[in-house]
C-alpha cells in the first residue's frame, strides 16, 4: 500500500472520530458487523442476477446518533472484488463516513433508513479511488439495545469502470452512554410527611393527593376494584375487564355490555353480542329456525335437499323433488303403469290369503320402487267381490293385503314405510253380478304416498 494512500484513510478516520467525539457525547454509540457481498460486476458488463460473481466481504462499523432521525456512521470494509468470471480476485480495504436518515419518529421494531456519504478504498496493491455510496437499510429490533441488520448500496467510484454494488447483513449493538453536562445542585427543601387523603400515601408521592387511592396507582382510586384505575376506567363504579378499559362484560362473550345488544345471554360480535345459536349467520331474533341451520331465503330455517321448499313444508326433506310436489321426486310414468298392474297381478289361493308363486315377480318390482323412492310411503289396500258375508271377506282382505306387506318386509323394506288394511267388498271397482266384474274386485291396491 503506498504511503499517500494510506494516509488518505487514517486522515479520514482522524477527522471523522473528532466529529464524534464532539457530537455525540451524551448519545449512545454502537457498533456493527456485517458479512457483504461485493457485486463489482453487474456495473461493468455482468449480470445482476448472477450471484456465484459476487465476491465475500466484512465491516466493522461505529454508530454515533446526532438526534432523533440522523446517525454517523463510520464502516471499514475488507473483502475481494471482481469485475468477470476471468479476473483475478483483488483485495480491497476502505473507510466511509455515512450519514443514516431514520424517517420514523417512534418506530417499534422495524426501522428503515437511507444513507449517503464518502470514503476512500484501497484496492489491489497500489490502486485508491474515492467511492460515494448511497443507499438503503433496515434496523429490526431483536433485544433492548440489539439490532438485525440488512443494507443496500450503490457505490460512485472514482476510478474508471470500477462502481459497484455493496449488500449486507448482520448485527448492531448500542452502548447507552451517561450524561456529562453538568447539573446545578439545587437545596432540598424539608417538605413534611403529609397525607392528605389518608390512604397511607404521602403527598409528594401521591398523584391524587386529596382523594383516597391504592399505592399500586400511586395514591389514585380504583372505585370498583377490578384492577383498572378510575382516570382509565370507562365504567368506574362497575367492575369490569382490562381489555374493556374497565367496563364488564356479563355474558363472556367478548362484547363488552355497552356496545352488547344481548348482554345476559353469550352472542357473537357480528350480531352485536346477540346470539347464534345454529351457526348458520342469522341471529337468533330473526331466525325462524335458532336451532336448525338454515338459509336466509327461508329465514333461518333449513332446505337439507336444496330443492326450494324448506323442510317443515318439505315431505320429502331428504330426496330433491320439485315446489309443485311438496319437495317429493315425481313417480316416473313407468313405475305408476307397474303399481297398477300389480293390483291385477298379485294373485293368492283360491279363499285363502296365500301368495301364489307367479306373484313374486310383480311383488319384487314393487321392493325396487321403494328403493327407489326413499321419501314414499305405500299403503296397501285388499278388496273382495261381494260373495260371501261381508265380515268374512273384510277379514279376507286385511290378511292378503298383509301378506304382501309381510313380503315386501322381508326383501328389506322397512314396516314403518308401510301400512295395510283389508275393505272386504265395500269398494268395487266393477259390477260384482258378473264374472269379469267379480275377478276385477278381488284385487290388492298399492298407492305410494309421499312423505315419512
């Protein structure tokens, strides 16, 4: 390193350190360290987005705060430079001054800033050039006195094709430093023990020195004892809550009674405390059904099947059946002809109440509509002609309408889908003075009906 060059960064750093030394001595001072990553060739024909050309680096800072928003800084660099892939590594050594603008007035833990200076750089073995860095930085705050620190420059070289970029991370320290103006010693005047309000407080340490207070809020009151001084106590002569500024909350439900429309029964805030009891977004006030989900359309109350009629005047709330029959899925043409048939094709013993085997077919069709129509119940009616006395054939009827009932249950329809009855010869549907009309009365009749 030539002598002149180096005499170019300790007059700097000289300089510099008197600055601070007169600037800063009531201010705390810290201390970074950062590790760079020296982009020297994205300015002169590289590539930004290449980093495997960045080459590594350090700096050692000092920090001294001039007020509230300007900070000294003064980084000494050490690292490698490289302008290609084909050049040679080239060490380099500088000293800046900065000086960091902090916008934020009160910042809690994220503050941002900018920063420009001067300094000078030795790089290689007898090559100085002065840069100008300008550039952006975050301070995040990890401990009382501790900072994470991420920066940003781009550094103006004096030297030809040589400006760069410098980014880094790291830490930063601050040690709080005491004041050393000097302060006029004033007498201390005898000031009696007096307490006025007589809450054991004395006046010069009470903050409410005519009324009766609790030393934990230095001699003010706490009127309601629920922990909430009554200067800060929105509701002070009842006991309430911290998060409430004071003010209760009766029901537990987050809202606090004031502002609560229900305040003795637990709501949600979106109903200004008043309740939901089924979830389903509408208030229990205007819901019609505070015990079912439902849907607005049908004010609160439930459409499970979603076909347009709610389940109270849904007889089939489960199966998707059009408005205009009652929410129930309409019997298909084909299934109604095979109910009919089956009134002629359901034949038993001749006088008896047996199922003759040729019944089975039709019957088993019947179990496949049931299946089919979940929501439906079926009756099923037996019919005599008139021969015989009318008790005997009424008996007769009800006991083959209940063998196929008894049929029909043990191919797994549920009884309670279903129901039976016999009518004997009181329901013809032919002239019983003839044959045909007689063969067409005995019958057994199976109506499907909607609803459970």
């Amino acid at each position: 390193m030539k002598l002149s060059h180096l005499h170019k960064l300790l007059g700097i750093g000289m300089l510099l350190s008197l600055s601070l030394s007169l600037s800063a001595q009531k201010l705390p001072v810290g201390v970074s360290f950062k590790r760079l990553f020296l982009d020297y060739q994205t300015l002169n024909g590289g590539d930004f987005g290449a980093f495997k050309d960045y080459r590594d680096g350090f700096e050692f800072g000092f920090h001294a705060p001039l007020s509230k928003h300007f900070m000294l800084n003064l980084p000494v660099k050490i690292g490698l430079s490289s302008k290609t892939e084909e050049l040679t590594n080239t060490s380099i050594i500088g000293l800046d001054a900065q000086m960091h603008y902090y916008p934020l007035s009160n910042p809690n833990i994220f503050s941002p800033y900018l920063l420009a200076g001067a300094g000078g750089v030795y790089q290689g073995m007898d090559s100085f050039n002065v840069q100008t860095p300008v550039g952006i930085g975050l301070d995040i705050k990890i401990a009382k006195n501790a900072y994470f620190n991420v920066q940003s420059e781009y550094r103006w070289s004096s030297a030809e094709n040589n400006s760069n970029f410098n980014h880094g991370i790291g830490f930063k320290y601050f040690f709080a430093r005491k004041e050393i103006d000097t302060v006029e010693v004033m007498p201390v005047l005898d000031i009696p023990d007096v307490d006025t309000d007589m809450d054991g407080i004395f006046d010069k340490e009470d903050i409410c020195p005519t009324v009766a207070g609790l030393e934990v809020f230095r001699g003010c009151p706490d009127s309601d004892g629920d922990g909430v001084e009554d200067s800060r106590d929105d509701c002070p002569v009842i006991a309430g809550l911290l998060e409430f500024n004071g003010c209760p909350d009766s029901d537990g439900d987050g809202v606090k009674d004031g502002v609560d429309l229900c305040p003795t029964v637990p709501g949600v805030a979106a109903f200004n405390g008043c309740p939901d009891t089924d979830g389903d977004g509408i208030e229990d006030a205007l819901d019609k059904c505070p015990t079912f989900a439902g849907i607005s359309a049908f004010q609160g109350c439930p459409d499970t099947d979603m076909d347009g009629t709610e389940d109270s005047k849904d007889k089939c709330p489960k199966t998707y059946g059009p408005i205009s029959n009652a929410g129930c899925p309409v019997i298909e043409a084909a299934d109604k002809e095979i109910l009919t048939f089956a009134m002629k094709a359901v034949q038993f013993q001749l006088g008896k109440a047996t199922l003759v085997p040729e019944s089975y077919g039709v019957l088993n069709q019947i179990v496949s509509i049931m299946n089919k129509y979940p929501d439906y119940k079926l009756s099923i009616d037996g019919h005599t002609d008139n021969t015989g006395t009318a008790e005997v054939n009424r008996k007769l009827s009800e006991n083959r309408a209940k063998a196929c009932y008894d049929y029909l249950a043990s191919k797994g329809i549920p009884t309670n889908r279903m129901s039976f009855q016999g009518f004997g010869p009181s329901k013809p549907i032919a002239d019983n003075s003839t044959y045909s009309g007689r063969t067409l009365n005995r019958r057994v009749e199976f109506n499907l009906t909607p609803g459970l």
